[in-house]
C-alpha cells in the first residue's frame, strides 16, 4: 500500500497538452487522488490548478526582459505579419539584453541558462520525497542542475524521446553518432533544431553532466530503453524501469455514461453489441454517414510534423480509395486545421485539435481502422487509445510501435514509407467485416490488460516507495533531506 504521505514533484514544459505533456498531467492528478502530496513544476501554465507551480525562470531574469515579456507574453492575440514582427523585436531587444544567451544560441550551444530550476526544490511547502521529470527540452530547464538536484533528492527521468541521448535532436532517426558522439550533423532543423553544428559541444556537455549525476530512467517501450543503455546517459543509472504510456486516465463511471462508455471502462469490441452501438453513436455526434468507410490519423499539424508520414498516409489512402469499387472512403485528420481535401469517392477532413476527451474518443470510436504512418515513434498514446476504444490499427513499424501492435493480431504493421502495403492492409481490413470484428476485439482486450492505466500509476508509485526504501537503507546520499541553493 502506497503510504499517503508521499510527496511527488513533476517536472513538465507545460501542464495541459498532448503526449508525454498529457502522460504527466494524468499522474500527477492520480496522484493526488490516491491521497499523495502531488504537484507539477512546469514552465508555462494553462491551468488554474493550485498544484501546478510556474517555475519562477522568468523573474530570475533581468527587468528589461520582463518588460518585453509582459508587452508581448506569447504571440496568441495577434496573427500573420503583426505576430511575426511583434516576436521579431521582442526577440532582438531580449537578444541585446541577454548577449551571451544570444551568442550561445547563434553558436547553436543549446540553451540552458534557467535560472528557475534551482528553485524546484523550494516550491512546494515541504521538500518531495521524488522528483519526476518527464521532457526537459522546450526552453525551460537547465540540465545542468540535474547533478546538483540528484544530490538532493531521488530524481526519475522518463524519456519521451531520444533528446537526452543526442547532439540535439528529439529523434535520430538513422544516424548513430549519438553513441558515441555527435557532429557533423546530417540535420541541423530537426526539432529542438540549432542554427550552427554545435551537436558535438552539446553531446559532451550532455555527457558531463551525466558523469556527475545519479538517475533513475523510465521509458515507456523496451526500443527507447535500448537506446538509453547503449547512450552517454548508461554511467548515470541507478535503476530502470519500461512503464509504458497508459490509454488515457479513466473516469467516474457517470462520467462515461454521459460519453456513451461502457461502465466498466473496459471497451467492448466491435462484435459485441454495445461496441456496435458506440460505433453507431459516435458517427451520429461527429456527423458521419453510417455506411461511410472511416479512417483516423491522429498527430499534430501532421502535414508539417517531421516525425509523422503524411505523404505515405495520403498515398495509400488514395490507392485504398481506389480499391473500395466506388465506396465512400473518408480519412479524417485529427490534430490538423486545413481545409477539406477530395479525390474521386475520398475525403480528407481535418478536424483541429480538440482537448475534450469525450470527443477524441467518439473520433476513435467512429472510426472503422487507426491509421498511424510515422518516420520516429517512441509509443504513441493514440494507438494505445484506438486499440482501446476496440480500433484495429495499421501502422508503420517504427521505434515502440511493434511492442504496442501485436502483428496480424491487433493490427498490421507495414514498412517504414510504404505506401502500398499500407494500402493492401487497410483495405483488406475495410472489406473484411469478421477480420476487422476480430481485431478489435484483440485490441481491446490488449489495451485493457497492457496500457491500463491504474497500472500505470500503480508502476510508478511502488517504485518511488522502492526507491525511497532503499536509499534510506543503503545510506547512497550524504544527506538525501539536506537542502543548499546551488545559486
């Protein structure tokens, strides 16, 4: 049993948003549920909940940049050119503010220089027994103090992606210089990009830090967690763990009778009457004809998202289309605001981001096949969440994924950038209704048993107590409870 008085502090970019953002977001509230002291440290807030604390980098900095953050905060009340101008000269008049952030930057050294961070410790009223990092790039962390704070406190990091391990980039893709040291990047752009190929200074800094730090790493697929072991992060290691990315937190019972859920929380497949019922509810809220065949893809301005595979995904969209005899077939992009795109008997819609679980879900439960073409993938929560809502999937067999989709069992999984065996594989699913039953069904049932999320939490929390336990027994740290300011 988890003692009550447990004390957790996360560490997140940003309280409410999507991905490893939302995986933080959800622990953090069951957290708190189950009675823990529970809060998330993060460096912009969109919130109003009394437990998610700002980390204070922006009051640490000089009143020159304050005065041009308060005129011009984050860009969300202008458009086009106004926007553009308006950041332009925030940008310069923080840059001749703050030289030798600016110089760095245009040396293309990553930028750690926030000065919050070695305030984390002191946010809450009383020191946390667990520090727990989820993404540390995003502009508001400095890595740096993770030597320092490890003294402290048992620190967790859970990776999302694989910027811990490299030069700079979130996703490596081919290339594997990062074991054993990066430059000469062959991309420069890919995101967090840098302006000049400082990838082999950032990658030995990186490793530095790391020498003198002791952490406990988390990822949520065996794949990423290879890539840690084989990374300048190895040294650091106290202990592991691969928890991976639950479906979504579960809600009260009302709550997913209100949605058209089953009671339970256990999604029913689509052979059982009540998922044919939910299919039929979910088309009749979101507007979609009954007899339409209905694809999901889900990601973030996925045309322009560099980890995505939209041409892939568009390609053999087109080629199954084809292949239907005339049927309606309609792909909907959800995570994307463009317009209506129509070839023939196809339809691409884009339906832009919506933060309404209830409605994400009816999208997954309307649709007849997930669709997930993807270049780099850790382990997506939209294919534990389509899986769940007794979705098959069809997905491209990159990073996690195949420890999620259980091939020609829950899904298909197809070659990286294959449009034609994406296509077979769509199609053979749209124009066979017992396979397409069948595998929903499996997946359901995985999701239920594989990405639950009270085991999730329940992974977490008996670590943290493990940890705890045996820090204390084995006396690793000088004075665990001893709080100094490194500043």
């Amino acid at each position: 049993m988890v003692k009550q008085t447990l004390r957790i502090l996360q560490v997140s970019t940003v309280d409410m948003r999507g991905g490893a953002e939302k995986v933080a977001w959800d622990l953090f509230t069951a957290y708190r549920d189950r009675g823990c002291g529970s809060w998330l440290a993060v460096g912009e807030t969109l919130s109003n909940d009394p437990d998610v604390l700002l980390i204070p980098n922006l009051e640490l900095r000089g009143s020159w940049i304050r005065f041009w953050w308060k005129i011009f905060p984050n860009s969300s009340s202008l458009t086009g050119w106004r926007r553009r101008t308006a950041k332009s000269l925030r940008d310069l008049a923080i840059s001749l503010a703050e030289p030798g952030r600016a110089l760095d930057i245009l040396r293309g050294r990553e930028d750690f220089r926030f000065l919050g961070t070695g305030r984390l410790l002191t946010l809450t009223s009383k020191l946390p027994h667990i520090v727990h990092c989820h993404n540390l790039h995003g502009g508001y962390f400095d890595l740096r103090m993770l030597s320092w704070m490890s003294q402290q406190v048992p620190v967790i990091l859970t990776l999302h992606d694989e910027w811990l391990l490299t030069g700079h980039c979130a996703h490596s893709f081919l290339c594997e210089k990062w074991k054993t040291g990066c430059g000469q990047c062959p991309d420069l752009s890919i995101y967090p990009a840098i302006r000049r190929d400082a990838s082999d200074y950032n990658w030995r800094r990186k490793k530095e830090i790391y020498a003198r730090s002791r952490l406990y790493i988390a990822t949520p697929s065996r794949w990423l967690m290879n890539k840690v072991e084989q990374s300048m992060l190895s040294p650091a290691i106290v202990n592991t763990r691969v928890i991976p990315n639950a479906r979504g937190r579960r809600r009260p019972a009302t709550a997913r009778r209100r949605a058209g859920r089953p009671v339970s929380g256990r999604p029913a497949g689509r052979a059982g009457l009540s998922g044919v019922l939910l299919h039929q509810e979910a088309r009749a809220a979101l507007h979609i004809p009954q007899q339409t065949k209905v694809l999901l893809s889900t990601g973030v301005m996925m045309k322009q998202n560099i980890w995505k595979d939209y041409s892939t995904l568009r390609s053999s969209v087109a080629l199954a289309a084809k292949r239907l005899s005339g049927e309606n077939l309609l792909l909907i992009v959800l995570g994307e605001d463009a317009p209506v795109e129509r070839v023939d008997k196809l339809e691409i819609r884009f339906v832009p981001y919506q933060k309404d679980p209830t409605t994400v879900a009816r999208y997954y439960q309307a649709a007849d096949v997930y669709v997930h073409a993807a270049r780099a993938d850790t382990a997506p929560i939209s294919i534990s969440e389509a899986m769940g809502c007794g979705t098959p999937v069809v997905a491209t067999a990159v990073g996690g994924i195949p420890e999620q989709v259980e091939d020609a069992r829950t899904g298909f999984l197809v070659p990286l950038g294959n449009a034609e065996a994406l296509a077979s594989r769509i199609t053979q699913l749209l124009l066979d209704e017992a396979l397409k039953r069948s595998m929903g069904m499996q997946a359901a049932k995985s999701a239920r048993y594989r990405f639950n999320f009270d085991q999730q939490v329940d992974g977490y929390l008996n670590w943290y107590e493990e940890i705890i336990r045996d820090t204390k027994a084995g006396n690793s740290r000088k004075s665990v409870y001893a709080l100094s300011n490194p500043i």
